[in-house]
C-alpha cells in the first residue's frame, strides 16, 4: 500500500512537471492555438517586391498557416529611410516605430545593430546541418564578429552588359576589334579608344561602382584596397588601375557618370556597363538617340572582366535578413519563415526573374542540371546564368565592413572623378595621381 502511494504521488509530480515543461515549450512556439504575426520590412521594388510579396502570401496560405505563423510585409522607399528607422527605434529615440521581427539590409547595418544587441544568432535558429545547405561565402559574410546575424537570401555579383546591336555594327567596320577582347579591361580599354574614333568621339564603356572597379581589379591582382582602415593607393596594381580609368575618361572613351550606367545605355550614349547582374531589368530593348530617333536593340550580358594575367575575381553583392530581439515564440516564427523562403523551389522562384543568385548549392545544381527552364526571360535569364556560371569559375570577394567606410568610399569616388574631369580640362595624369596618392596617404 505504502509502495502504491508512493508510485501514485510520483506520477502525480512527474505529470505536473512535463504538464508545466510542455507548457513552456508551447509558449516559446507558434501554434494554431498559440499564432504569432511576424513583421517585415524590406526594400525590394519592382519584380523582386512582387515577388517577395507573393511569396509571403503563400507561405501564409500553407506552412505559415499549419503552425500559426502569420507573415506581414511593408516595402520601405529606400534603404537609407529603412536603415535610419531601425537605428532609430534600435535605440529607442521618442516618435520611433517599433522594431520589425525581420529586416533586410546590408552588412554594415547589420553590423551597427549587433553592436547595440538587438539581433538573434541564427545558430540559435537553425541547426549546424541547416547552415551547412548556404553557399559557404555567402554565410561567411553573415558573420559579424564570429555571430551568424545576417542570413543571404539574395545575391548578386558583377558582370558586363553590351549593347551588341551597336557593337556588331562597329566591330565589323573596325578590324581587330572582337567579343572576345571584352574579357579583359585592357581590351575593353582598346575597344573604347578604336570605337572613339569610329563614332566621331562617343564613349564606350561605363563601369558602375568605381570604389567596386578599383577594389576588385586590385584583388584580381592579388592585392587589398583596403587595409585596415585605409586605402592602398600607393601600390603599382592602383596605379594600374588608375591608368584603366583616368586617362580613357579624360579622353572621353569611358564615361565619368556619379548615376548607374544603365541610364546612359537607354540613349546609347554607351555601348558596354560593367553593373550588378540583378540590374538587367533596367537595361532597354531599345535606344532612343539624341536626335529622338529611335533603334531596337540587343543587350547581352558577358562574365565580368579581369585585368589581364589576374585572378578571375568578382564582387559579392546583395544583402540579407536578420531577425530582431522579441518573443521566443517570434523569432522562431521568423526562423520558420526564413528557412521555408530559402529553400530551393521558393528561392530560385523569387532570384531566377530579376538576375540574383539563390543561396543554397543545391539550388545552382538544380538550375545546372534541369532548371533552365524556370529562370526568367531575356537579359534577366542571361544575368542570372552568366552569375551561376561565375559562381563556378570566380572567387567571390566579400567587402570589408567597418565604421566609416561609406563615408571613405563615397570621397574615393568624388575625388577619382575630379581628377578625371581635370584630365578633361588637359590635366596630367602622373602630377593629378600624385596629389590623389597624397590625399589618401594622410
């Protein structure tokens, strides 16, 4: 009897305690009984916010709604408006919005909102093995500080977009002059010189991101731009990639433009653009001249260039989501999202039509081995094909992130144009890269 009382009063307590455990566990998870709404916010336009929004709309319909996990979504203007709102009710300023569940932006952000602790370590979110399933460098540039924070779920890179229409015509009249050439700056730079002349003194060649240009072409040379905080303008590979842009833009050959070149591609004032591959969208299927005639044209889209005898090397572009401090029952909401927008048939659903890249390998092997036919149409299909074959054959090069370097990049790029535009004015390129050499070296 005493045995029996004693087994009776244990199951009692053991009862009590999985009873008060597996409440606490339902507490810290969604349920239908226990639904979560999980908020978004995002700066995707275009194809890619249609997209993004469609995408929300069925995981509600499906997986959201089997375990109560409501996803909604707010498309903010631009970046700069969505960094400053989530600084400022980071920081918990009077009149600040509330902090969202999910945010996308960019490395630095990210950085700036780890430091003030509001993001959750996505190793407490997903498992070692579910890590493992994203393309290696585009996780190792969610990390900040050792801290997994900023999950990829879109990403482009840089390639070489041509108005072929335009250059097939010039390429026949001038002889030497071929496709292949495009691979390397210096033939993009001898095509622009020939293509001058050709066409009474029109530019040929606008590379976007000229901080991008000359930080790339230096690791393609195997050296760093950036060290440490500042720029490595004293090394000959600058002083090679000084050579590439001043003197063909001071003759007018290679655009000195502060907007992106797909602007000067839709009036044909350029024949080539070095962009990211997810700004096929802005390229035109014709031109309209300026004497208003109009021509229908074709855009292709090459590898990006090197320079010549380099390591084949591009930039890695495009930012990512981090989920922001709340519930337990929250961020594992976001997480589910998260894991469901990433998979392979959602995420090359929401890349493969504006020319980003998906985030898992198994996603690239699908489109290598039988994907073709669900990758977008026209150039934004070339784009995206041109940037899963780089993922092959290029070493993705992931930018530096610190305090600052915003600011650093944008007096770069405002400097080397100056200077440009003095080479315009008959300028001299040794005594010019000689004070631009001073201006950093301080």
């Amino acid at each position: 009897m005493r045995h029996t009382r004693r087994f009776f009063l244990s199951f009692i307590i053991l009862s009590v305690v999985l009873v008060a455990l597996l409440g606490c566990q339902g507490k810290n998870r969604p349920s239908k009984r226990n639904p979560v709404g999980i908020t978004v916010w995002h700066t995707y336009v275009e194809q890619m916010k249609t997209g993004f929004e469609e995408l929300a709309t069925e995981f509600n319909a499906t997986r959201g709604a089997q375990e109560g996990i409501t996803v909604s979504v707010t498309a903010v203007a631009r970046a700069a408006v969505l960094n400053e709102k989530l600084l400022m009710a980071a920081e918990g300023d009077p009149g600040s919005p509330e902090l969202p569940d999910i945010a996308v932006v960019y490395p630095p952000v990210a950085a700036s909102l780890a430091q003030k602790g509001v993001l959750v370590d996505f190793a407490s979110l997903f498992t070692r093995e579910e890590i493992s399933r994203y393309v290696g460098e585009f996780v190792e540039e969610g990390m900040i500080g050792g801290v997994f924070y900023l999950l990829p779920v879109a990403k482009s890179t840089e390639v070489l977009f041509l108005n072929k229409t335009i250059f097939d015509r010039f390429a026949a009249d001038t002889p030497g002059v071929s496709l292949g050439q495009l691979a390397t700056f210096e033939g993009i730079i001898a095509a622009a010189e020939q293509y001058r002349e050709w066409s009474g003194g029109k530019t040929f060649y606008c590379p976007d991101e000229l901080f991008n240009y000359t930080m790339i072409g230096m690791e393609q040379m195997g050296e760093s731009f950036v060290q440490g905080k500042r720029l490595n303008v004293a090394s000959p590979s600058f002083t090679r990639v000084w050579d590439s842009y001043y003197g063909p833009a001071a003759r007018g050959e290679v655009a000195i433009f502060s907007n992106f070149g797909s602007q000067l591609a839709l009036s044909g004032e350029v024949v080539a653009v070095s962009s990211t591959s997810a700004g096929a969208m802005y390229f035109p299927t014709s031109v309209t001249y300026a004497d208003n005639s109009k021509e229908d044209v074709e855009f292709v889209v090459l590898p990006f260039p090197v320079f010549a005898g380099g390591e084949k090397v591009a930039a890695q572009r495009g930012g990512g989501m981090c989920v922001l401090k709340s519930t337990a029952a929250k961020e594992y909401g976001a997480g589910v999202f998260l894991k469901w927008l990433t998979e392979p048939a959602q995420n090359l659903r929401f890349t493969a039509a504006t020319g980003y890249m998906p985030v898992m390998q198994e996603a690239f092997d699908l489109v290598m081995a039988n994907g073709m036919d669900a990758v977008g149409e026209g150039l934004k299909r070339q784009a995206f094909l041109a940037a899963i074959a780089m993922q092959k054959e290029y070493r993705f090069f992931i930018p530096p992130v610190f305090d600052g370097l915003d600011t650093l990049q944008t007096r770069y790029v405002e400097e080397l144009q100056k200077a440009a535009k003095r080479g315009l004015s008959g300028g001299e390129s040794g005594e010019d890269l000689r004070s631009f050499i001073a201006a950093f070296s301080e």
